[in-house]
C-alpha cells in the first residue's frame, strides 16, 4: 500500500491491488480540514481511477452539522460521478461521529456506490474490498 497525502488528522493510502483508496483520519478535523481531506481524496481517486473506497473513521471524531450539510450538498454529488462501485466504512469509536456519518449516509441515498458495508476494523473493510467487492467488478 502506497501513501499519497500525510497531514495531522488525515492519511491517505492507496492500494494498487484492491483498486483502492483508504483515508485514515487520525482525530478530529475541523471544517477546512475535512473539506481539503475529502477533496483531495476525489481529486486522488480519478488519479488512480479507483473503484473502491475505504473511511477508516476509527479515530475520527464529531462531524459537525455544517460539515454534513457540505458533504451532502457538495462533495458526494462529486463523488457519485466518479467510477467507484463499493464503500467500506470502518465506524468510529466516537458515538457522535457514528450519528452524523449515519445522517449523511442516509442522505445520500442514491449517490452513494452500489455496496456500501460498514466494519469494526481496518483489516475486516480491507478484506471485504479484496475480496467480496473486488469479485464483483467489472
């Protein structure tokens, strides 16, 4: 797995296999922080032309609610144009994080990808894009 972006509260990680791109988000990220995060992570996944997705969320914290109107309204109609099939999304520890990543998931209904499967662990969404997921691409 290759990383292509490094910043205090973001990592992003590609891997070549799965046809993958992994943001880890390592703590809480503010408004610009989460916007220049998801952005660069559209921006990286038609660079690499991915077909999956990986939210490791498991350290990130509370979404505001600002910031799930912005994902809602902006970036995933975005999102939806690229060629991505599966989401995995590994839920946070936080419980306000789970909340407002359930509200923006429900959303976004219909611009989200086909699959979308939520896990405890990093190792468990991995293994699901590796196998299930990428099984089932074109």
């Amino acid at each position: 797995m290759q990383t292509l972006f490094t910043a205090p509260f973001l990592q992003i990680h590609h891997d070549g296999f799965a046809h993958a791109l992994e943001l880890e988000w390592l703590d809480f990220a503010n408004s610009a922080e989460l916007r220049q995060g998801m952005n660069t992570g559209l921006t990286l996944a038609q660079q690499y032309h991915v077909r999956a997705w990986i939210g490791n969320l498991k350290h990130m914290r509370v979404i505001r609610p600002l910031d799930q109107e912005w994902l809602n309204a902006d970036w995933f109609p975005r999102f939806a144009q690229l060629d991505i099939l599966h989401m995995a999304v590994v839920e946070s520890d936080d419980v306000l994080n789970r909340q407002g990543v359930t509200r923006v998931m429900h959303k976004a209904n219909g611009l989200a990808p086909l699959s979308t499967a939520y896990f405890h662990t990093i190792e468990e969404a991995r293994f699901w894009v590796r196998t299930s997921a990428y099984a089932l691409q074109p």
